[in-house]
C-alpha cells in the first residue's frame, strides 16, 4: 500500500498503479494478460500501457505481431522525477512574475489536509526567516515524522531558528535548532507559527487544516506579543 500511496502522490492514475506494479511482479507480458491480472478492462489497459510508455516506465517489442510489454528499470522512477522538477523550475521565473503581479496584501488562505499543511511548513522553511511558536503539543513530528527530519534539514540549510512557547509539563525530545521556554496555558490542537510577515494557525484535527494570514501589521503585532510571553517564561 505504500508503494501505491507514493505512485498516486507522483500524480499516477489507479490504472497506471495497477499495470505498472503488474509489469514489475509479471516480468514481459502480453496486454491481455496485464489487464485480467490487474483486473482491469483492457481499453484501460491499453491506455495505462500507452500512459506508461510515454513516461518511459514501461516499453515493448514485437514478437510476431504481438507486443510484449515490460516495465523499465525502477532507477527510472527517480529520473522520471528529477524531469518532472526541472520541467518545472523552467517555468519558475514566470510563474514567480506572475505571482507578484496578482498578490494581494493582507491575503488569508486556508489550507486542508496533509498536503495542504505540508505546503505551509515548506512556506516557512524557504521563507529563510526566523520561526515563533506558541501552542506546540508535538503533532507535527507525530502525525508527519518523516516530513517533520525532512522541515528540520530544511531549517539547518536555511539557517532558521525557532523558539517555542510551550505548555508548563511538556517536554519536547528534540531541541535541535530550537529554544524553549514554558507558559502556563491549556493543551490546544491549535499551534500558531509567526515567521517574517505571516501568520500560520495549524489546526491539528483528524484531518489538519492551516490558516495562513499575510499581513506585516497583523505579524508585527503577534511577534510583540510573543516577546513579552517570552520574558516571563520559565526556561526549559
């Protein structure tokens, strides 16, 4: 099932999933086969085939008239993204004239699910600015601790700081690139995140949401407050 979650987050449709990891477990194939053993149809078939192709993940030769299909290498996989990023940095510079061109200030945005709050946390490590935390119970590296070693690597390359305000009786386990002090306050699936002129509230229910809000007054005046908690709390 990982496997699968991984291809479908690399943007591959269930049939193309389906044949693919059929190509893979079957070796060299003819496409009526491929399709009864992925229990698909075999007009779907054919197109996942033709799909894989295209993306170099899949190839065939001619026996006779008949074509006998095979995936490529798994190497290929990570070529097959290394194109898609370069394809993609190309149309950055365009893509970042025409972001500035449209930006509202003051701009608030919600964001929903796993991949919605990743995209806030990879915000915050590219920002290169300084991060303030009050809330934190530890969901972050609980829910998502893969991506949580991958933000902290981003964060020591970027050279970012965080200090986090913390419940009195918490103890976080990893400090690494971090200061913490204690407040007294209530536990909250709440974390709000400050960094350069944003605001980000983290709302770590069963499915996540995050808030972004893009205003420097709004930032300013949550960064004071910060402060001034952190004068009075106790230091880990």
């Amino acid at each position: 099932m990982q496997t699968e979650k991984v291809l479908e987050q690399l943007g591959f449709s269930p049939n193309e999933i389906k044949v693919y990891l059929t190509l893979n477990d079957y070796g060299s194939t003819k496409a009526g086969r491929i399709a009864k053993l992925a229990k698909i149809d075999r007009s779907n078939c054919y197109n996942a085939l033709k799909l894989l192709t295209e993306k170099g993940l899949a190839s065939y030769v001619l026996i006779g008239k008949i074509k006998w299909f095979q995936a490529t290498g798994p190497k290929r996989l990570l070529d097959y993204v290394k194109e898609q990023e370069e394809s993609v940095r190309s149309i950055l510079p365009e893509l970042h004239a025409r972001h500035r061109a449209t930006k509202i200030e003051g701009q608030v945005r919600l964001f929903k699910g796993v991949k919605g709050v990743k995209s806030i946390f990879l915000d915050m490590a590219r920002s290169g600015d300084n991060n303030y935390v009050f809330g934190s119970e530890g969901q972050f590296t609980e829910r998502m601790p893969e991506f949580a070693q991958q933000f902290e690597r981003l964060k020591r390359e970027n050279n970012i700081k965080t200090k986090l305000l913390i419940r009195k009786g918490r103890h976080e386990l990893n400090p690494n690139n971090s200061k913490y002090r204690f407040i007294k306050a209530a536990e909250s699936p709440a974390v709000t995140n400050i960094y350069g002129d944003k605001i980000a509230i983290i709302i770590w229910t069963e499915e996540p949401e995050g808030i972004v809000i893009e205003n420097a007054a709004a930032a300013k005046a949550y960064k004071s407050y910060f402060d001034v908690m952190w004068e009075i709390g106790e230091e880990f």
